[in-house]
C-alpha cells in the first residue's frame, strides 16, 4: 500500500506546474494599505447600463487589447502566437457576476459582471486577466492535472473496492473516484494559476493604455460584495467560487501597477518578468 501512495504522490507532481510568470510579493503594509482602501470603498452597486450597450464596450476593449497587447502575447506564449487574434469573446446575457476562459481560444464574459465594472480600466483588467489563463496554457495544464487526478481517484476508490470483493461495486468506486479526482485535480493549483493570470493580464491592459490601478477597483469591490470572512451577499456568483477575492489580489495588483509604471518612467518594455526573481 505505500507503494501505491508514493506512486500516485508521483503522478500527481508530475502534473504540478510552477507559474513561468510569477507577480511581485507583497508587504504586511501593502496588505494594510489595501485593506483601508477596500474599507473607503462604497458596497458596490449595479450600473443600469444596457447588455448591448455593455457587450460594445466590452467588444472593443477586448478589440484594443488585442491588437496593443500582441508584444505580450508573444512573449507570454513563447512565439507560439504571433499576436492575440486566435482569443474570441462570447456574451451571455446572465446575471451571474462572472467570467471564465476555457477551450484553446475562448473568453466568456457575464453581463452580470460587465454592470459591476464601472470604468474601461475594471473591465480590461477582468478581460486581461482572462487572456492571461490562454496565454499561459493554464486550460490545458488544467485538463492534464484533471486527467492525472481522475485516473488517481479512480485507482485509490477502485481499490477499495476490490477489497471489498464485490466486482459491481469495485468498478462503481472506480467511477466515482475518476469524476472526484478529476475535480480535485482542477481545484488543487488555481490559486497561483491566477495570480499568473493577473500579471499577465496587467502587462496586456498596460500596454492597451488602460490603467491597472484605476481597473484593481475592480476586486476592491468584489471583495466588498463578498469579503472572504463575510456573508455571502451574492451566492450565485460564481467569480467567488473559481476566483480568489481577497485583499492580498487587491495588494498585488496596486504592486503590478508600480512596476508597470516603474518600466514606462525607463523607458522598459512593457513585458511581465519572467522566471524566478528577486521580490
Ligand atoms: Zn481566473
């Protein structure tokens, strides 16, 4: 039996990936600093801005984002994009605050969100962020671990069920062990897949000419409407259950924010860092 714990301990490292693209750490008084200003901020509230009017402001962000961030683009994919034409944006007309990136090229985004992102600065942020899941592979870094986890789940549950001796049984195990590993296997790394994201995101959103400061108000206010210790105030949204809201994002993205304007006062390319770094 241990054996077998330390062989499925390999398989699951071997799909572990470390972020290529890794953000500045933060202070305990960047943290705090933060925090207050999450504090001044009102609870946010609904812009009664149309769906159509949304998805055309929406359309042409995602429009300048890509052809402003094509350096990003390539750099991030390492050359294997030429520029950020193969991402496409899809609508749905849904009042779930949400958005997500999934398939080899697609973007979704919630009309629920687009009423909560005031300013173009939020919204290229939560579009650049989303681009930034394509650009480092995450999808299918995401479908590698899921398969690992669900081919572990199913061998450690399949097991257990042949001690029991009952065939049936052993192979509904198995089943039932494939689909729990797969979900554990997406759930296991998100955390840092999406700081990466963000700082990808940023450098996309910087180079557009919309500013990452002013677009981190954005997760100021999500983690107002849903603070981590907090009452879930919208329970629907599903940007809280795929999406880290807490102040420590917020802290990060006013960091990115400083060294993107720290490479434009030097006239730097504006390109996130990329491997380990001195913080
Ligand atoms: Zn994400």
């Amino acid at each position: 039996m241990k054996k077998l714990i330390s062989l499925l301990g390999l398989l699951l490292c071997a799909a572990c990936s470390t972020p290529e693209y890794i953000s500045p750490g933060i202070t305990a008084q960047e943290k705090a600093l933060s925090q207050s200003m999450i504090s001044l901020e009102e609870y946010p509230q609904k812009q009664e801005t149309s769906y159509v009017h949304n998805k055309a402001r929406a359309t042409a962000i995602f429009e300048k984002l890509k052809i402003a961030g094509a350096p990003v683009c390539r750099f991030t994919s390492d050359q294997k994009h030429n520029s950020c034409s193969f991402m496409t944006l899809q609508f749905k007309n849904d009042e779930t605050v949400n958005a997500y990136a999934h398939g080899s090229n697609n973007i979704v985004l919630y009309s629920g969100l687009m009423s909560y992102a005031s300013s173009d600065d939020e919204l290229a942020l939560v579009i650049g962020h989303e681009m930034g899941h394509h650009l480092a592979d995450h999808i299918n870094e995401d479908q590698k671990h899921a398969a690992v986890g669900s081919v572990v789940g199913a061998i450690l549950l399949g097991a257990l069920g042949a001690l029991s001796g009952d065939a049936n049984l052993a192979g509904e195990m198995a089943n039932l062990g494939a689909t729990a590993g797969g979900q554990a296997g997406i759930l296991s790394y998100s955390k840092e897949q999406e700081k990466e994201a963000d700082y990808i995101g940023s450098y996309l959103v910087a180079q557009a000419g919309y500013d990452v400061e002013k677009g981190s108000r954005f997760f100021a206010k999500m983690y107002k409407l849903n603070p981590r210790t907090g009452s879930k105030d919208l329970n629907k949204s599903a940007l809280f259950d795929t999406h880290p809201t807490d102040d420590e994002r917020h802290a990060t993205l006013l960091k990115i924010s400083k060294e993107v304007e720290s490479k434009k006062a030097s006239s730097q390319a504006l390109l996130p860092f990329k491997g380990a770094r001195k913080q």
